[in-house]
C-alpha cells in the first residue's frame, strides 16, 4: 500500500544518509544507485499488489470495491424517481393496452408493484383509478404482471378480484378499496403509471 511504501522509503533513506556520512564520494554514489533499485523494486511490488487486490478473489474484492462507489441515480425529464425505478404519471385517459402501448413507446412498461413501501408511493403519487401491470387475460384467476413474473405480494381490495360479469381481465389501483388493487374490463379508459429502470451512473 502507499503508507507501507512511503514507511519503507524513509527508513532506506535513513539507511543511505547514515552510511553515506562515513564513506567516499564513490561510495556515497554506489549508495544513492542501490537506493534508487531498492525503490524500483517497491514500486513494482506495490503495483503487483494493487493489480491483485483488483483482480483477486471475486466475490470478497469486487464487492467491496462496488460497496465503496459513490452511486448516483437518474431519471427523465418529468420522471420521478423511487428505489431503483423511475416514473411517469400520465393524465391522459386511455384502455389498459393503449396505455401500456404509451409506456412502452418510452422505454417502460405499465407500473408492476412488487413491495408495500412501493404500493404506498403509488398510493401518493395519484389518488384515484390508474392502470397497473397486471392482467389474467391468459388464465382466468392466475394473475400475472406484464413482466411476466408471478405475484408472491397483492394488494387487492376486499373482495377482490371478483371478475364481475366475467370480463375483468386488467388491474388498477382503486382507493374505495383498502388494498388498493381492483380488477375491471380491460377496454374502460384509466389514466396511467409507467414504470422503467432508473440511469445508474458511477463515478
């Protein structure tokens, strides 16, 4: 490391200094070009280190260095931005598949909620009912977001979701009901969230 260089190069110097009070001009140049190999050689021991240290074992190292970088998050214009996600709240009023249509034209995709804390600034973010990631269209019943992915957390209301009049086939978030989530046909006019990763930066 630099400090276990910078220790080693004073105690060399005071080596040379010491013996060079009590030899000859020749001498004394003999001990100035062993100084200048000695610190040749910790330099280069010091640069093998680092590379090492930078190189070594994976999991240790790498997750250390990744803990230690000043991480920065970015969203668009007119994009909020929560955990790791940026998003747009849009005010016009559109189907379920119009609206994931507008999201995707930017990059994202309709709102997939997948923990409480993000419900809740759902919940914030506008008050009344706005088209959600989610849809049973494939399999009646077995609800799934437009990611793909399972639900493993809900947050419907109660009672819900009762596909009434058997054509409710898209989620929204509906505040007359606790939990927040209803199911309603896929072809009622909602305004919309949408959802994309946030810009990562490193410096």
């Amino acid at each position: 490391s630099p400090s276990i260089l910078l220790k080693s190069l004073i105690v060399l110097q005071k080596n040379i200094q010491q013996k060079a009070a009590v030899t000859s001009s020749r001498a004394k140049t003999m001990l100035h070009a062993i100084f200048v190999k000695q610190i040749i050689i910790l330099l280069y021991i010091t640069i093998c280190n680092t590379f090492w240290v930078a190189k070594g074992p994976f999991s240790k190292n790498q997750t250390k260095v990744f803990q230690n970088v000043d991480r920065k998050t970015r969203c668009p214009k007119k994009w909020i931005g929560f955990g790791s996600s940026c998003y747009f709240l849009s005010e016009e009023s559109k189907t379920w598949d119009e609206a994931r249509e507008f999201c995707r034209a930017r990059g994202a995709d309709l709102v997939v909620i997948n923990t409480e804390e993000e419900n809740e600034f759902i919940s914030a973010l506008k008050k009344q009912q706005v088209w959600i990631g989610l849809t049973d269209r494939d399999l009646e019943g077995t609800w799934k977001s437009v990611d793909g992915s399972s639900l493993n957390l809900t947050f419907w209301g109660s009672g819900q979701p009762d596909d009434y009049d058997k054509e409710e086939d898209c989620g929204e978030t509906n505040f007359e009901f606790l939990g927040h989530w209803n199911d309603v046909p896929c072809h009622l006019s909602r305004q919309l969230i949408c959802e994309k990763e946030e810009i990562v930066i490193l410096t």
